[in-house]
C-alpha cells in the first residue's frame, strides 16, 4: 500500500548533475513491460502473479542477468473470501558486485500483486493500460508496478550501459503485499541467504513525489517509518432469548457501548525521530497560524496531549501524532425476533511503531469497559521498528529527487498504511521508502480506488530516479 504525505523540511536541497537520458529504444521498451505488467491482473484468486513473475525474470535474462541470479519462488497465500489457498510467486535477481564487493547487498523492494478493481467501477478497463489526458490509467499504474518497472528498467538500462555494482545489488518482489503479507515474511525469514542478507532495503512502495495542480514542487517524502497493522476482534455473548421480553443484558447494546467508548478515546501522543522531522518541516510550510501554533506547542512539549489532540483532529494529519483504532465491520444477532446472542465487530489498529499489539488490546480492554465484551487479536504481528535516518540513504534519495524535480523540498514520513517492510524492520534490516513516481495532489492519489493512474512522463522519470539512487548505493 502507498500513500503519500507531503510537506517541506531541511532535507531540500539544490538540483545536481544532469539527469540520464532515456533513448526512444528505452523509453519504447520502458513502456511495452508497463503495459504488459498493467494489462496483468494480478489480483488474489486469479493465479497471475506467477506469470508477472515469470515474465519479468525473462526480461533480466534477456538482458545478461544470469540465469542462476533469476528465481521465481511460488509460495502459497490465503484467499479470505474462500480460506482456500491461492498460488502466489516472489521474484529475487542478484546482480553481483564487480571485484570484492564495499557492503552488504542493498535491497530493491515492491510488490506484484494489486487491490481488485472492477470494470463497471472505473471509467476505463482497470486492466487494460489506457493513455489519455496526459496520463496512463490502469489499476497498479501508481501502486505499485511504477516502481516494478522503475527498478527493473533503471538496472536493465545501467547494464547496456556497463554501469559495475560495487556490492551486490538485489531485487525482491513479492506477491501479496495487498491481502496477507506471507512473501514479506518468508523473505525476511526463509529467503534471506538467496538475498546475501542485505544491510537495508530501498522500498518503491514508499515514499513518492507530489506537485500542484499547476505543476509547482510540493513536496517529497522519504519514508523511514509505518505503523503497525493489527486487527482485534470485540466479542458479546449472551443467552437471548424472545424479543418481546428485553431485558438490558442486550449484546448489541452492550458491543455499541463499547464502541462508542472506542470513538471517544485518544491513545497517548507519540513522536519519533521521523515524525518530529515530518512535523517539523509541517510547521515552516502549513498556512494555517493556528494549527501551526499547535505543531510548535507539541513540539516543545511531547507531553502536550491538547496541542496532539487539536493536530490529530486535523484530516492532513490525522494518524500521524498516536496509535488509532476503528470498528470497520459488524455482526449481531440471528433473528428479528429474538435478542441477540452474539454481537461482534472488527476493529482495525494501526500502531505508533515500537508499540506491541498486545499491549494494544489490553488498553483496548479496559477502554471496552464492561467484562461481557471480549477483545482477541485477529492476527500476530508484531510492532513495527522505525529506520534510522541513514545520512548516505537520505543523501541518494535527496540527489535523485532534486536533479529530476530541482527546488524539490523533501521530507522524511512515516506511514499510517503498511507495507512489506516491516518484516524486514522487524528482522533488523532497516527499510527506506524511496518511490520514485511523482503525482499531482490531490487528484491523483487514486490508489485502491477508481481511475488510478499516473502522469506520462512521469514512467520515464521513475526509471531515471532509480538509475541515480542505485549509481549512488551500489556505484561508490
């Protein structure tokens, strides 16, 4: 999942050297694997992942990558509408180092896989890439097979070019980042040796670069940070009985109360080295006096829980300042005319990183107030670890960025959705989200929903960003 966050802060820096060329051969063949890989609907339960993947592996080979280095691993994922297993796939290509390698391999992550979409939904086929108005439409057109065809057109291209890695450079694509995440763990577990053990990973499922609607620099985000995703379930059980006898033991009443506590409560603010960055940058560019006030309070004072609550409430940052919960399904009752025995509702967390889930749902517990409901976790992550900001990583990203988009300010983030990162984060491998592609915002921040899709010239850009970023970590 990629969602962009945009302000300024001091990482901005002046444009660089010329950006590379893309010849019309690279641009020509930049846009035939796009289009191949759009016009692919890699959705869960249509088993084309494993066909992406494959034919992706045939263009590394294509180019020189040896065929040892180019494995496409299949690995079962879970359907939830079915709990019927689906057959997914990762890609891993390792292009070695010439001569005896500086570090540790670097890690180039995304994932294959995309959300449904459906025809009568959308105003062109999802999975048929469509070009008009100056943009490519097609589901995955910004989240995220930009970034597929990014890395695997800027390390084809610097190949031709007799670009010589000087430590391994390793890429990672998984298969279902969008539905269960298996790949990401299997990857940070059982996978890691066909990767060398990477030091860190750049994550094209992250970060990104923002303009206005009349094309003027917004912003761009480095992310060093996402929160935890965790689900809990809030159980009411209770012997029902006729409804024409209530009595005020009711399941339903008793699992609304308890939400409505939920909507009430605010968990404890929270900052990190990421967000104090994020806010900070937030403070020198937000035009709004009074909720700039509120930033500089808060950041005076991480203990100022009115000044958090009053930048909480504010929909350009909401997430950003603690843990947040919500209910996103219900379920109650078995008959119009009978009390209901059994209550139920989904609630979906996502935790400030370096918080434990568990501690999550006792909190979640005590604010449900009564003993009758009952809260279990749904899943078993575990917290999510924040990146430290790596001065080379910030270093590539800001280069890459201000040579494409000069005056360009960029800031670090951390995400409120989730990504294949943070197994690895987890893992001790750091993970820096360094996407390439650049929108207009608002209009087109379009992923998971209807019309998604990505400026032209934007393709080309996101190869030539990731070219730079990789000749800066692999090439000194």
């Amino acid at each position: 999942m990629k969602l962009i966050l945009l302000t300024a802060t001091a990482l901005a820096a002046p444009a660089f050297a010329a950006a590379p060329v893309m010849s019309p051969a690279d641009s020509t063949a930049t846009h035939s694997m796009f289009e191949t890989i759009i016009n692919t609907p890699t959705v869960l339960g249509r088993g084309k992942v494993p066909e992406m993947a494959t034919y992706l592996a045939s263009e590394y080979k294509k180019a020189g990558f040896a065929d040892a280095d180019v494995m496409v691993i299949p690995y079962a994922t879970t359907n939830p509408a079915n709990t019927q297993q689906d057959k997914t796939a990762a890609l891993v290509v390792v292009w070695r180092a010439v001569g005896k390698p500086v570090g540790k391999p670097i890690m180039l992550m995304g994932h294959m896989d995309v959300v449904e979409a459906k025809r009568e939904d959308s105003t062109t086929d999802p999975f048929v890439l469509t070009e008009k108005d100056g943009y490519y439409y097609g589901r995955g057109s910004t989240d995220m097979k930009e970034g597929l065809v990014g890395i695997s057109r800027a390390l084809i291209q610097l190949k031709a070019a007799g670009f010589k890695p000087r430590r391994d450079v390793v890429v990672f694509f998984t298969g279902d980042e969008e539905t269960n995440g298996i790949g990401a763990e299997k990857g940070a577990k059982e996978w890691l040796a066909k990767m060398g053990n990477p030091e860190f990973g750049l994550n094209a499922d992250g970060g990104g670069v923002g303009f206005t609607l009349d094309d003027k620099p917004l912003g761009a985000s480095l992310q060093t940070a996402e929160k935890t995703f965790a689900g809990y379930t809030f159980t009411v059980r209770n012997r029902g009985g006729h409804s024409s006898k209530p009595r005020k033991d009711n399941a339903i009443y008793q699992l609304a109360h308890a939400i409505g506590r939920l909507e009430a409560y605010r968990f404890e603010p929270m900052q990190n080295e990421t967000t104090r960055a994020y806010f900070a940058g937030a403070a020198k560019v937000d035009p709004r006096p009074a909720i700039v006030d509120q930033i500089k309070r808060w950041l005076a004072n991480p203990k100022d829980g009115a000044a958090a609550d009053a930048i909480e409430a504010d929909e350009t940052y909401v997430g950003l300042t603690r843990t947040r919960c919500v209910p996103t399904r219900l379920f109650g009752g078995h008959a119009d005319n009978a009390l209901p025995q059994l209550a139920t509702a989904m609630v979906n967390c996502r935790i400030f990183p370096g918080v434990d889930p568990n501690a999550i749902r006792e909190e979640l517990t005590k604010i449900a107030g009564d003993s009758n409901v009952v809260v279990t976790r749904n899943d078993d992550y575990v917290a999510s670890i924040a990146s430290p900001l790596r001065p080379d990583v910030t270093a590539a990203y800001t280069k890459a960025v201000t040579t494409l988009h000069p005056g360009m300010p960029i800031t670090p983030e951390m995400s409120t959705g989730a990504s294949d990162a943070r197994p690895f984060r987890v893992a001790g491998i750091p993970v820096y989200g360094v996407g390439g592609e650049w929108v207009r915002v608002p209009v087109d921040l379009r992923a998971h929903g209807k019309d998604e899709r990505l400026p032209v010239k934007a393709l080309d850009d996101g190869v030539k960003h990731w070219m730079i970023m990789v000749q800066e970590m692999a090439g000194k």
